[in-house]
C-alpha cells in the first residue's frame, strides 16, 4: 500500500458524516466524509482519504493550487464535471486530497487545490497521463480562460 496508515484513529459519528482524526507526531487532521458507517481502514482507502502524515521528502505535503475562471452559467456544469472527475485524481500516484473552493466575491472563480506527495508526482506522473486528458476534456470546455496552477508548501501553521 502506498500510503502508510496513521499510528492513532478515533472514529466519531456526527449526524450523517462521519468524523476522521488523525494523529501523527503533532499533526492533527479532520477529515469529513459521507459515510453512513464506521469505516474499515479498507473504506477508508476506497473513499479517497489519505493519511496526514510525510510525503517520501519528508514534508507533509504538497500543494496544488489551480485557479479557475468558469464561463458565466457554466458553474453546474463544471462543478459537474469536477465531481465526476474525482476518481482519476484519486487513483493517481502520490495523491492525498483533493478539494474544489468557490470564491465568494466572485463567484466565477474557482480554486482547485489537490494534495501530492510531490510536486513530480503532479506534474510528471499525473500531468503526462491519460487520466489528466480526461480530467481536461471533462472541465475544460468550460473555462473562460487558461487556468493558472502553482505549487505550495505549508511553513508556518
């Protein structure tokens, strides 16, 4: 497994999420996900949740920060098709979370932001895969304009 599991877990259930803590040295994640049930580690994997602990370098992860300017009246649409695009990042190496954030003054704009283990294993591993041409033909037909991607790192929390 490429992931390695975190070495504490408590499982909380909250109405119809589920809550994840996870403890790793001093990081402490919450995870929320739509689980009518206290999931297996084996659920866990499958639902697309990842562990909050090193990548391979020794940091904790790498963020990927794409904005994103929709056509005006293609929000649905491309929320859509960022939903069903879901898996393909999921499945990709190095991945760890994925999340899609809505601007509130400018409802337009969008800021995809997808955790990596690396920023190779966005850029070569994903980036040069059938999975992210299909991530493309499904939400691109809806950008007003080439989105612009940079690479993060988090330094003080």
């Amino acid at each position: 497994m490429a992931h390695r599991v975190a070495k504490t877990q408590a499982v909380a259930r909250v109405g119809a999420h589920t809550r994840f803590w996870t403890k790793r040295a001093s990081v402490l994640t919450l995870r929320l996900a739509a689980l009518p049930f206290a999931p297996s580690l084996g659920a866990l994997a499958a639902s697309g949740f990842r562990n909050a602990g090193p990548n391979r370098e020794g940091s904790l992860v790498i963020y990927e920060m794409a904005h994103i300017t929709v056509q005006p009246g293609k929000h649905a649409e491309f929320e859509a098709g960022v939903a069903q695009a879901l898996p393909l990042f999921r499945r990709a190496r190095g991945y760890r979370n994925i999340e899609l954030q809505r601007s509130i003054e400018d409802p337009s704009h969008y800021i995809l932001v997808v955790q990596w283990d690396t920023v190779e294993d966005h850029m070569v591993h994903f980036r040069e895969s059938e999975d992210f041409k299909e991530w493309r033909r499904l939400v691109s037909p809806y950008f007003a304009k080439p989105p612009v991607a940079e690479h993060t790192e988090v330094v003080v929390k």
